[in-house]
C-alpha cells in the first residue's frame, strides 16, 4: 500500500531524516515510536505532502507519489490526522465532517456521515456543537472520524493519544484495534510505545531521524533494549 524508500527530508542545513525506509502493507497496522525529536512528525509530513523531501521516493499502491501536494495525497487515498488534531473550531462537528469529506460524491458523503455516528457515538450527541466546545477526547475523535469522511486507502495518525486522560487514551486505543479489524490500513505515530505495540502488526523505532529498530510488534514488545533507543542522540527534528 505504502512504500517509503531511503528518504531524506532537511529543515536548512538539518537533516531531519536520512534514507528512511517504510513498508505498510495493505490491511497493516503499523507503528513509528521513537523519542521526541526523531523525526517522526516529519516522516508523516513528507508522505502526506505538507514537507518535500530533499532525496529519495515515497509509492502508493505502486504509484509514485513523491512531493505531491497534500489536496493530491488525499484524492490519491492517503488522509492524515495530525498532532494536536488542527480542527477547524469554530465549525460545528458535522461541518468538520462534510468538509473531510469534500474529496468524495455526496451520497457518498452521506454515507460516510451515517458510519461515522456509529464508530464514534459521542459525535452524533454533538451533531451541531463548535468544535472548539468538545473535551480533549471528543476533540481526538472527530480529527480521526473528520481524515476517516474521505474513505481513504490508508490512514495516518500523528500522536493520536497526546495530551489526553488515561481512560481517553484506553478509547483511542480501542479505536485503532477496532480499524485494524475492520481491514484499515494504519501507521500510527506514537510516544506511547507500549500500547502502540499492543495493537500494531509492526513497528519502526526512529531516533534521530534514522531507523534503529524494526520488525514484529510482539516481538519488539519482547526485546529488553527497546526502550534504551529512545534516551539519548534524539537532538533532531520533530
């Protein structure tokens, strides 16, 4: 589904990633851990189009997709929920959700909205509410369910559990379990690496804007010196 092949993307003079190199297949779960600094917010940035690589490919389905803008990504099938959700607070939660889905018909649309009410329930209890009213949870929810409105072949979740209570990262949690059963294509971004490995097939472990570490989630969740890439030489970019 997605291929990431020895990338490079520099902020001036800084490499924040160098030859980086990522595979999800399709219907995977797939994580990227790592300390802060890694590089992870980049490597996402550079395949969604919001940052252009300095050097190497990125490929979807088998297509060559490097550099595209980001409105290209997401008719292509590729949809982001970034860090710190970005919604568009003053717009109320169904209009956060027609415009996720502005890439696709509007029966289509129409669709899409009704799911959504059903793998996100506290959202259709919110219909006509500002989304700059919601709690941190409810908030973390309409960002997935908002990228989720473009049906997209493989979804991108940039620290979905920051900044949130603990009962609220058990739900987001569930929620990425409950997509990968249901045959969604994921890579997760997350600083909660425990649980990220609890509900991923694979995983990549960045630190300094390079891979260190890859392989089977259970078998990562297993390794003693896991945690040890994340202490020091994480001096790089987001």
């Amino acid at each position: 589904m997605l291929e990431i092949d020895a990338l490079t993307t520099r902020y001036g003079a800084i490499s924040a990633l160098r030859d980086v190199s990522v595979r999800v297949d399709a219907g995977e779960a797939v994580g990227l851990i790592g300390p802060n600094g890694a590089g992870k917010t980049t490597l996402l940035g550079s395949v969604a189009g919001l940052l252009t690589p300095t050097a190497g490919s990125v490929a979807l389905e088998g297509r060559a997709v490097t550099g595209w803008a980001p409105d290209a990504m997401l008719r292509a099938g590729l949809a982001l929920v970034p860090e710190r959700r970005r919604l568009f607070t003053n717009l109320t939660v169904v209009e956060n959700l027609r415009v996720g889905g502005i890439t696709v018909a509007r029966a289509e649309r129409d669709r899409l909205l009704e799911e959504m009410t059903e793998l996100f329930p506290v959202l259709a209890d919110k219909w006509t509410t500002a989304a700059g009213y919601l709690s941190g949870g409810e908030a973390q929810q309409l960002a997935i369910a908002r990228a989720l409105m473009s049906d997209p072949k493989i979804l991108l979740m940039d620290e979905p559990s920051l900044g949130l209570a603990p009962t609220l990262v058990d739900l987001v949690f569930g929620l990425i379990e409950r997509l990968r059963s249901e045959g969604r294509t994921l890579l997760v971004v997350e600083q909660n690496a425990t649980r990220l490995l609890e509900v991923a097939d694979r995983a990549y472990v960045l630190r300094s804007g390079e891979i260190v570490i890859e392989g089977n989630a259970r078998e990562l969740r297993e390794r003693g010196d896991l945690f040890e890439t994340f202490v020091s030489g994480s001096g790089g970019a987001p």
